[in-house]
C-alpha cells in the first residue's frame, strides 16, 4: 500500500480513532494492540514509518501502549503520543499526583511492536510499587489492608496508590519502608517476622508467670495502649481467663515433654523437698528433681507444688510425695532425697524406703540438710553469748524506732568522723541475719555506744559486747561460707562435701580450748556429733570419684575427719568398705551400660564360637577384682591438682569414654544434693504468688504457676549454658590435660 501521501496523525485523529473503536479500548492480551488495528490504521495513528515494519522493529508507542488488560483505565486516563493532551476518565485524585505515571513507566515493554505481534508469549508480569509490602488486597473486594495497622482503604484496580503512601508517610513515618521487619534466628541470622497474635498470647503468658505478675495484667488498659503505640499496633487485649487458659495450655504440652524426658532418662534423679506455710494458713510440700543429663549439665524442675492436708505427719508427705512420683513415671529412678531434720521427714523417710526401688538397700537414700544442721549448731553456739548478742539488739532497736533518733545518731556518727548508716536489726532466729547484724554494728560500735550511754544509760552496752563481736565475726565466716557453697544446685556438691565437714571439726578441735569460744565450741560440737557422728556414704563414694581426691584422698580426709572428734578410726576397714560399696555398684550398673563390641570378636566368624564359650568361663571363673578394672585404674591413679574452678562436670563428659560404668556411678551420684535450698527458693516466689491482698488462688492454680516458673526460667539457663558451651568449644578452650600434682589435704583449716 501507498504510504507517501498520508499526513501525519493530529489530535483530531487519535480522537477520530478512539470514538471509532479503532484505538486501544478493546486490548489484545498476545499483541498490546486494539485487534481492528490493521496496517493502514497503524499507520495512520503513529503516523509514517512508525507502524511494524523492517526497517523500524523499535517503535516508540509511548507511555501507554502495550499495556495488559487490567491498566485499562489507566490508560485512558494518560497522555497521548503526540499532543501532549491527557484524559481525566477513571482518574482520582491519586492518579493527578502522577502515580499511574510511575506505575506505567515501569510497564513499558522492551520488544517492538512487530516482535510482540510475531509471538504468542504473554506480556511480562507488571512490577508492583514498594508501597505493596505493607498493603495487602482484601479478597473478593476493592480494599486495600495495611499490614501495620487496621485502617483499610477503598482501592479500585488501577486507582494508582497516592492515598496508601500518604497513608504510610503520615502514620508510620518512623519505620523504615524499604526493609522489612527483620528477627533473628537461634542460628544468628535475620529472617522476616510477621505478627502473630496467637503466639502473642503465648508469650503474654509466659512473661505474665515469669515475672509472678497477676493475669489481670494482661488486660491493662495501659499495657494495651504501650504495645499499641510503641511495639505493635495489631495488638489487641485479651482476657484475664483467656490469659490463664493459654498458659495452662502451653503447660500441659510442657508437661508432656518432661514427662517423656523422663521416661526415656537412662539414670537416677534425686529429689529435694520442704513444707512451707503458706496465706491463710495453708501449708504446701514442694518437690525438686535433680538430674545431670548427657550432656553432663545439673538440671533441675520442680515436680510438685502441693497443697497438704492435715495432719501433716509423715504417712501424709509419703503419700504426697508417692503420688508426685507416680504421676512423673519416676518411683523406680531415685537416687536419693534431701530433707530437713523434721521428726515427720524421718517417719515419712521409713515409709517410703520399702515401696521404692532403691540402690545399695537405701544406703544412699536420706541425705540430711547440711544448711539446717548448720544453722542448729550455730543457733545452739550463739545462745551462749545470747547477751551480748541481746543488748547490740537492743541499742539498734532503740535508734531505728522513732526518725529523730535515727537524725540524732547521725549527728553523732558525723561527730566521729564516719559516713551516715542504717544498721538493720537482725531476724533473731536465723543465725545468718544476727551475722550480718553483727558485721554492719562492730565499725560503728563507738557512736552506738556514745548514743546509747548517753540515753539508756552507762549499762545499756558494755565494752566486752564489742569484744566477743571481734572473737565471734570471723569465726562465723566459715560457716557462713559453707553454707552458701552447699546452697548450690546447679553445681554438685556431693564431691567436695567430706571436704567441708573436715573443715568444721578441724574449727572445733582448734578452738576447744579458747577462753571466749569454748562454750560455743562446746554446744556446737555437740549438736554436731548428733547428726554426723558418720560421714554419710553418698558423701564418701561422690569424693572417691573426684579426680582431685579419688580413694587416697578419701581415705586421708576420714582419718582427719574422726581425728578431729576424737571417734575411733580404722583405715583398712575403711578402705575395704568403700571398695565394696563401689563393687556393688558397679554390679549394678554394668548389665545397663552400653559397650562397644570388641573388634576382635566382632571380626570372629561363627566357627569360633566354642572357643568365646571357652573364654567366657574363664574369665567368670577369675577373682571379682578382676571385674571391676574401672574401678582400680581410678582409684589407684593420683589425684589431680586441686584447683578452686574446676568443673568435675566438664572433666567426667571428656573422660566418659574410658570408664563408661563408672562415668554412669559418677553421673548419679553427683546429682545429689546435700541440702533443700532448691524447694526453698520456690517458697520465696509463693510469697509473692500467695499474698494477703491475693490470697484466693485454687491450690491447681498455685501449682501451675509454681511449677510452670520454674519450668521457664530453668530452659532459659540451660539454654544460655548450652551456648556458652559452644562457644568454648569453638574457641578451643576445652582442655582434656590430666594434671598429676596431688592436692596437700594436710592445708585444710
């Protein structure tokens, strides 16, 4: 067709073209053309030389051409080609801001008109505006979802997206619009995070019980409005009942877990337990369990927060506590129990022996409080002095009662030259508080005195209270150090506890004949002698497993340990005793534990089975010694240097391969703790849980937040712990070296 005389196209024409139905109202989705368009119509719209051709493949069709079938009116609402004139149909106030211009530019298509006409390949897929990673379109409507918020708008396709970035300008102009919210990972990377309620509601739960908060406090009003505003704005309050529900929910799954740990544990627990009194007069019996994993790291979880019924005698604890151990599949897996010296403990301790599987008959089985023991010696010891102690007690009671006498002694300490201080009075029946009473009085014992003369008069305190203060302070020391190492529950301290009892009796026998502390020494001793006249043998067999004490050191410690109290000793009696206990439990252990098969016999075919009989005869026919060469290779080895930080723990987990039974004993033996300070600590937190303003608990409700505390705040240390020991273990830090330097037992005071 002849071309040469066709005028180029005007205004006139495009609106000719588009009233006629020639231009690009009806859109082909394979061309990008209007489907009546032939090639004069091509041309007579681009004008000359710009339809598909040959020698022009590249045509420039301007902003709005090519595009699919759902920017329709978008289109039409564009520029034209050629007389810059633009059309308002299907635009808003969105589109006047040119953001259908932006959205087009990025939908103009690369290939030429004839290039698109040749193929049937669809059109690229259209590239979204940034604004849409924080919109969403509600399904089955013309809405557009803000995922920061709830505010929605009325977006119709093709309206453009002015109003959602105004919308995120003006709202969210504190966030970072290019990134997306961002967590980390527990493998330290970044992954993206999206908001979800429910798991919201979990968390709520688990802060709300952590930090022994009311349930109520899930649906403050203030809380509601700092999360809102600060945190995430989709938030949205929940009940007090909803709150309690979806804890008690996430309890039971937990409870589940620990149950099956326990089932599938290949070892022994001990347990730790105590009575506490509640508000309202309620009394409670809380239980622990005490194990070391595979991983050789002390665990810990509370498995009982009861409520007693009266009377509280010993068949009702052995009936609490044979129903907890029941419930948790554990009866025929304890190690030991650890109790105070209650009279109803003791009866409740025979009853439970025969109804438990116990090791060596139940040898191992009672452990006594060494904190409560301590705290009766000490208690006895101070009575001696209790006048003294009485008229400190008295002095500092009269300056702390009314505020101007608490002025008027500090008058008098700046006089005598010392910084102002509040001397708190001491709980006169916990040995520990009168301690510390007397640490903070004895620097200020000459403004106390001036005062106290001058207003109780010249007898009110005397000057050899202050001199007993100075004989009695540091001698206190070591048992207020004993105390706290005992304390701990996330180390042993069944190992090192012969150590520290030496320690004692060693201050006894040094200070028997001192003229102020011989009375003390006196009562003290005697109470002593009541309830570890004999070391227990959880105690013995635990030192004779230390690396750094082992049989010799053992032996030495006892020789020491009855010399101190004049008891008669027998060394070889002794020796021949422990052995025994550890043949038998090594006998007990051995059938369970898991050995490698010997390469030679594996290799062995069936052929030679007459002759492994043969062997196995034999060797059942040698002395017992010779069953038990864990043990020897042990005990006859030095003991290693003593030093404060190490962790038998750590040296145990390098050294389990070449002595696995006994690496087991040592596993279970450690676990036992030598007093109830772990069920102790809970009843700290029940006080704060049962209060006299929050009193109306249920019993089921008490427990629940007890043993589901205790349940999250031990997964975060073992959690924390667990990384600490990679790191280590990254950096090289773990050493596996066998010091042979034998520690001096004779340097124990």
């Amino acid at each position: 067709m002849d071309t040469s005389n066709i005028q180029p196209a005007t205004t006139e024409d495009y609106i000719h073209n588009f009233n006629m139905g020639v231009g690009f109202s009806v859109w082909d989705t394979t061309l990008g053309i209007g489907p009546h368009v032939g090639n004069y119509q091509q041309e007579h719209v681009f004008g000359p030389g710009v339809g598909p051709s040959n020698n022009n493949p590249a045509v420039e069709l301007g902003p709005h051409v090519g595009t699919s079938h759902h920017d329709t009116s978008a289109n039409m609402a564009g520029e034209t080609a050629t007389g810059g004139a633009s059309s308002a149909v299907g635009s808003d106030d969105d589109a006047a801001e040119g953001d259908n211009a932006e959205m087009d530019e990025d939908e103009i298509p690369d290939t030429p008109v004839e290039q698109m006409a040749s193929t049937s390949r669809p059109p690229k897929k259209t590239k979204k505006a940034t604004v849409w990673k924080w919109f969403s379109k509600v399904t089955g409507s013309n809405w557009a979802q803000c995922l920061l918020c709830p505010t929605r708008y009325s977006h119709k396709t093709g309206c453009g997206t002015g109003t959602l970035t105004r919308h995120l300008t003006a709202k969210h102009k504190n966030r970072d619009m290019d990134a997306p919210d961002m967590q980390r990972q527990p493998d330290g990377t970044m992954a993206p995070w999206r908001y979800d309620q429910n798991y919201m509601r979990i968390c709520l739960a688990q802060f709300i019980v952590q930090n022994e908060l009311p349930f109520s406090f899930a649906q403050n009003e203030l809380f509601e409005n700092f999360l809102q505003k600060a945190v995430q704005c989709k938030f949205k309050k929940i009940s007090r009942a909803t709150c309690f529900r979806d804890g008690v929910k996430q309890y039971e799954k937990e409870i589940i877990v620990l149950r099956n740990e326990f089932k599938n544990f290949n070892g022994r627990i001990s347990l730790t337990s105590d009575l506490w009194q509640g508000s309202g007069s309620y009394h409670f019996s809380c239980i622990t369990a005490h194990w070391i994993d595979k991983d050789w790291i002390m665990r810990k979880r509370i498995i009982e927060f009861a409520q007693l019924d009266s009377p509280h005698n010993g068949d009702c604890i052995r009936d609490a506590t044979m129903s907890s151990l029941n419930y948790w599949g554990i009866k025929d897996k304890i190690m030991s129990i650890s109790l105070d010296n209650a009279s109803n403990n003791v009866n409740a301790i025979k009853s439970l022996k025969p109804a438990m599987n116990l090791i060596l008959g139940g040898q191992l089985f009672h452990v006594r409080c060494i904190c409560h023991i301590l705290h009766l010696c000490v208690k006895d010891g101070l009575s001696v002095l209790i006048q003294s102690i009485d008229r400190i007690r008295v002095c500092l009671s009269h300056i702390n009662r009314y505020p101007p006498r608490v002025q008027a002694f500090n008058t008098v300490c700046e006089t005598h030259g010392m910084p102002i201080k509040h001397i708190y009075l001491d709980v006169p029946h916990r040995w520990n508080a009168t301690y510390r009473m007397l640490i903070e009085a004895k620097p200020y014992s000459e403004p106390i005195t001036f005062f106290c003369h001058r207003s109780l008069g010249p007898n009110s305190i005397l000057a050899d209270d202050w001199n007993i203060c100075d004989i009695l302070v540091p001698y206190l020391v070591y048992f207020e150090e004993f105390t706290k190492i005992m304390s701990s529950c996330y180390t042993p301290t069944s190992n090192i506890m012969l150590l520290y009892m030496v320690s004692v009796v060693r201050l006894f026998h040094q200070h028997r004949n001192h003229a102020t502390l011989k009375n003390i020494i006196k009562e003290m001793e005697k109470k002593w002698v009541k309830y570890y006249k004999k070391v227990p043998n959880v105690c013995i067999l635990s030192s004779c497993l230390d690396p750094r004490v082992r049989l010799i050191g053992t032996l030495e410690l006892l020789e020491k340990y009855h010399s101190a109290l004049n008891n008669v000793y027998n060394g070889n009696e002794e020796r021949n005793r422990i052995l025994q206990l550890l043949y038998s439990l090594y006998d007990m252990y051995a059938p369970s534990t898991d050995m490698d098969e010997s390469p030679t016999n594996a290799s062995r075919g069936s052929g030679f089975s007459i002759f492994d009989e043969l062997l196995s005869n034999q060797q059942s026919n040698q002395p017992s010694v010779g069953n038990y060469t864990e043990i020897h290779l042990f005990v006859q080895k030095p003991p290693q240097k003593f030093d404060k930080d190490f962790d038998i723990l750590k040296w145990w987990r390098q050294n389990e391969s070449l002595t696995p039974v006994l690496a087991r004993i040592a596993r279970d033996l450690l676990s036992s703790q030598m007093s109830t300070v772990a069920s102790e600590r809970a009843f700290s937190a029940g006080h704060r849980v049962l209060t006299d303003a929050r009193n109306r608990l249920k019993p089921g409700s008490v427990k629940f937040c007890m043993i589901w505390k205790d349940m999250l705040d031990q997964q975060y240390r073992e959690k924390t712990l667990r990384k600490v020991e990679t790191v280590l273990a990254m950096d090289g830090e773990e050493d596996n070296e066998d010091a042979t330097m034998p520690y001096d037992f004779t340097n124990i005071h």
